[in-house]
C-alpha cells in the first residue's frame, strides 16, 4: 500500500503516546492493528485521531511512491 503510518508512529513514540490510549479514547482495537500493519482506515477514524493526538493529518501519515506511480 503507498500510504504509510510510520510518520504516526515515530509521532506517538516522540509524545509518549501508545496504542492503548487510542483504544481508551474509543478508537477500535481492528482499526489500530490496521493501523500497524500500513492498511487503510476511513478518513473519519483519521480525523478521529487527530482530535485525539491534537495534530494534522499530515503528522500521522505519508504517500510512499513507486515507479508505477510516475505519469508520464
């Protein structure tokens, strides 16, 4: 899958923030092992998140280009 989590992560790691807590604010334990394993997960869930982790969608995710992906 071209989009990543790793930035989500390392942002967590940095803040000291672990997947439990997200579990205790409500987000789905499916949905977080989506998360660590690069799988897709619904913009509302994303935005969700932000709420949780008070930062941009683009703190938490990252577009993973391929040679595929280049339009000539």
């Amino acid at each position: 899958m071209p989009i990543s989590f790793k930035p989500m992560r390392e942002y967590m790691k940095t803040h000291n923030i672990s997947f439990y807590r997200l579990a205790n604010e409500g987000i789905d334990a499916q949905t977080l092992q989506r998360i660590r394993h690069d799988r897709a997960i619904t913009t509302d869930t994303l935005g969700k998140i932000c709420r949780i982790l008070n930062c941009q969608p683009s703190n938490l995710i990252e577009y993973l280009y391929d040679e595929n992906d280049i339009i000539k």
